[in-house]
C-alpha cells in the first residue's frame, strides 16, 4: 500500500514537472525568432554565450505575427535580438508597416528601433523620421529628433512624436505645424487621429484659414467635415469680423457659429459689438441671434449706443433697385406704408430687430419698449408696443414710436397715437401734454421743440415768471399744441385753434386737475448708466 502511494505521488509529481515544461516550451516558442528566408545562411560563433546567425540576400525572420525583412539580418536566437541591414521592412500582422535603413529588434519586449529614412504606416498616414522607436507589444511608436506624418494632403510635423497605433493617435509636441490646402496649423501641442482627420489642441494653438485666423488653448477640429468645438476664451478672427467665448462650436463650411458664455462678436464694418452668454452666428449670410442675456453696442464717431433685450437678432439684406423704397408695414389689405430713401442699388443694409424688454441707453437718449426694428439705412429706431422715450428732465411715451438718429444722436422723433409728453419741474409738479401724434425735433442731441396734434390736444404746465418764479398751473387744450425747449427745459407752449384753457393759481390748484389721463412718470424704468446695462 505503501508502495502505490509512493508511485502515485512520483508520478503526480513528474506530470507537474512535465506540465510546467510544456508551458515554458510553449511560451518560449512564441518569443523566439524563426528564420523563413535568404539566399544565404551563415553561423558565428563570438564566444561560448554567444552565437549570431546570419542571413543574406532577401532576408525574412518572423515573431509570432511580426515578420522582419531585409537585405541581410544578424540573428542571436538566445537572446531574441535581430539587427536588420537595408530596405528593412516590419509587417505587424498586417496592420501596420515600417520601413527603414537600420534596424535593431530586442524580441523579448518587441521593441524596434529604427533610423534613417524611417517610414511608418497604418493605411491611414504615413509617419516619416530618421529615428524611431516602436513598440510593437503596445503599438506605440516615438520619435524625438523631428519627423512628420502626412495624411492625404494634410502635412504635421513636429520635433517629438508618440503614434498609438491601436487608436491611430499621434501627439506631437514641440514646434508642431499642420499644413493642409485649407488650414494652416501652429503650436506647441497638439494631438491628430489619423483616422478621423482630428485635431485636439491642448496648448496655445493659432489657426490660419483661407478667411480668417483662430486663437485656442483647448479644442477639437475636424479637418474633413471643417466641424470645430473651442474652450478657454477662444477667439476667431476673419477681416471682417471676431467672435470670442469660454465655449465655442464652429461649422466652416456652413458658416455657422454657436458662442456660450461670455460671447463676444465685434462686426468692424458695421460698427457693432454683441455681448451675451449664448450667441449664434451665420458668417455666409452675416448675421447673428443672441438670447442670453445679449447686449448690442453700436459705436461711431466717439459714441456708442447699448441695446439690450431677451432676443437680439441682425440680418444683412441687399437694396432692392427695383422698388427703391423700404416698406416698413404691409398690411393684410397690401397697404403699403413706405418710406423712399436714396440708396446705392450695390449698398448691403443691416437691420436689428429686439424681442421683448428692450432697453436702450446713450448719452442723449433713453428708451424702453417690448420690441424694436432698427436699420442702417435711414438710422431709425422703430419701437412697438409700450414704448417709452428720455431726453434730461422729459419723458414721451406712445403705441408707437419712431426714433430718427444722426451720428448717434437723435434728430426727430415721431409717435403714433396715444402721445404723451411729461417733463418734470420738480418732484411736486410735471408740465404735461397728450394727444393723437406727436413730431418731436432735436438740435445738438437735446429736445428743442415738439408739435403734439389731437381731437383735441391736452395740456397741463406751469408758467414761470421773468424771475422764474411759478406762477400758476394752465390747464388748457386745442387742435395743436406746441412746445419749446431751451437749454433742456420747456421754455414755452403755443395752442393753435379752438383753444380752451384755465389758468389755476398754485395755492388754488384742484387735486383732479393736476395730471392729465394716463399720466405715468416711469423714472423707474429708464436705465441710467451704460452699466445698469449689463445687470
């Protein structure tokens, strides 16, 4: 009994010994460097450790999947290091093919490296460079003493490279230039998907277009589809125009831009800035939308006006020669309401139209309403729906209001139905006038005289004597009223025809006769300063 169990545990231990054997054999077998061709063989022997095969004429050794080829090879098969000499080939499984002058190949970690006239391809790009280290059990390659890849008709080069040839990755670093028919690539670092054609900027990156230049530090660019997504303050400049956000997506061949936080775009021809947290922009046909937040600055001649609203949009349109009139309303019933302005039939004429809560500040001017149409073809404001107009101490407020301008500042102002004009004296009395329209004129940016016309016109304003002493309060109304400023006060108020007024003493006053219908003094809402703007 004794004896089986010592035969049992003999022959357990030499089927483990044998086990152990096998798997050595085999792992050792998938190492090792088998020779498969030449036109010659030779053996040296150096020293006892070491013994070099040498093959001549059409070389051809082969790893696993890796075949090395060559004019000749010096093989140590103890070792697994080949030294490959002349039109040296590497065909990795078929995938991926290296081509060199020189190479020396440690097989126990499939390393190559590789020199002089280096030529690397995946069937994608070609990676060209004089030194080259390639690991073939990672599929990763660098080079570190300038190379380039090339890629259809796109070119990078770099003073260092890695290529992952499992993602067909390339990050190069140093002195990276892109060069292709459409772009022209500079920086530092930059990491390009040989199949995807993308790039992936991680440094300070400057984009040269055949229309513009782009300015990034973080970002991806499609070279095929001309898609691009920027972060970090990106800026993209054309001759025209620039466009500036945290966040940026940009399509070159349709034009389009979208801007997220912090958005900028300067339009330089039209002489205007949009500010906004979100903002689109279509650069073939020049316009743009802003819906966060947006503010528009229109600037010339040392003068700048801020618009803001929920929406902001501006569109560019050619003059129609044809009709030479811009329509400003066409009703259901083809009632056209034009107005004729000279224009060149080659002019392009940008509009802005606000939505909602539009707000406008300048210097000379003020103005709120619940839209706006505005265009550089004859510098009017158009204002719908509730609007409300300031000059210094006096308010005019409408259905409707149209606001001429001339070199920024205002030069007439009309208002349809509902008119009301409200200038204040001081906090206890307001000099007021109402009626159907109004036309209101401008001299150096200041009112200085409006016509108001009704059925009738209504009026209440407090007289001053030569002392500029109040004397009382008129309240009067007729067919027309006119009223005269002079240094930013009303001065004067003419009626014309069917006059009809009373003049109250200010102690005698009644309380029902002291504002006119529909009085509202909305100081409230009038924006003060080109910073509340931007709250």
């Amino acid at each position: 009994m004794q004896q089986f169990s010592f035969r049992y545990k003999l022959t357990a231990v030499l089927f483990f010994l044998l086990f152990c054997l096998k798997g050595w054999s085999q792992t050792d077998t998938s190492r090792r460097i088998d020779i498969l061709d030449g036109q010659s063989l030779r053996q040296l022997t150096i020293d006892s450790n070491t013994v070099l095969k040498t093959i001549a004429g059409n070389a051809i050794v082969r790893q696993g999947r890796t075949i090395l080829s060559g004019d000749s090879i010096a093989l140590n098969q103890l070792t697994g290091v080949a030294e490959v000499f002349g039109h040296v080939h590497i065909n990795d499984a078929d995938s991926v093919h290296t081509y060199a002058n020189y190479l020396r190949y440690i097989g126990k970690e499939r390393i190559a490296y590789l020199k002089r006239n280096v030529k690397l391809t995946d069937g994608k790009g070609i990676l060209y460079t004089d030194d080259l280290e390639y690991n073939l059990a990672t599929g990763i390659a660098t080079y570190k003493n300038g190379g380039r890849v090339v890629n259809g008709k796109t070119v990078l080069t770099s003073s260092d490279a890695v290529y992952y040839s499992d993602t067909k990755d390339v990050y190069f670093k140093k002195y990276v230039h892109l060069t292709d028919p459409k772009y022209d690539i500079v920086a530092d670092s930059l990491l390009y998907n040989t199949q995807t054609k993308e790039a992936h900027f991680i440094s300070p990156t400057r984009i040269k277009t055949k229309d513009g230049i782009i300015n990034t530090k973080n970002g991806v660019y499609n070279l095929e589809t001309g898609e691009s997504t920027f972060y970090d303050r990106t800026s993209i400049v054309d001759s025209t125009r620039s466009i500036t956000g945290n966040y940026i997506f940009f399509d070159d061949k349709k034009g389009i831009a979208l801007v997220e936080g912090n958005g900028k775009i300067v339009d330089s021809v039209s002489k205007v800035i949009v500010l906004g947290d979100r903002l689109e922009m279509n650069t073939k046909e020049n316009s743009f939308l802003g819906t966060r937040k947006p503010i528009m600055i229109i600037y010339r001649n040392n003068d700048s006006t801020y618009i803001t609203a929920d929406t902001l949009f501006s569109g560019l349109r050619k003059y129609d020669s044809s009709t030479r009139r811009t329509v400003i309303k066409n009703d259901t019933l083809n009632k056209v309401t034009e107005l004729n302005v000279k224009t060149s039939a080659t002019d392009s004429i940008r509009y802005f139209l606000g939505y909602h809560n539009v707000r406008i500040f300048n210097d000379s001017i003020q103005a709120v309403s619940d839209s706006m149409y505005y265009s550089t073809e004859d510098s009017v404001f158009r204002l719908f729906k509730d609007p409300v107009f300031w000059n210094a101490q006096t308010q005019v407020n409408g259905d409707t209001m149209y606001l001429f301008t001339q070199n920024q500042k205002p030069k007439r102002l009309y208002v349809f139905n509902n008119s009301m004009v409200i200038n204040k004296a001081n906090d206890a009395m307001f000099n007021q006038m109402s009626g159907r329209t109004l036309n209101g004129y401008f001299k150096d940016g200041e009112i200085d005289y409006i016509r108001m016309k009704g059925s009738p016109a209504e009026s209440v304003f407090y007289p001053q004597d030569e002392d500029s002493a109040y004397i009382g309060m008129n309240r009067s109304k007729g067919d027309v009223i006119d009223i005269f400023f002079v240094k930013k006060e009303l001065n004067k108020v003419k009626f014309v025809n069917n006059v009809d007024g009373t003049l109250f003493p200010l102690r005698q006053v009644p309380a029902d006769q002291k504002y006119l219908k529909g009085f509202n003094w909305m100081d409230s809402r009038r924006p003060k300063t080109k910073l509340q703007m931007f709250e």
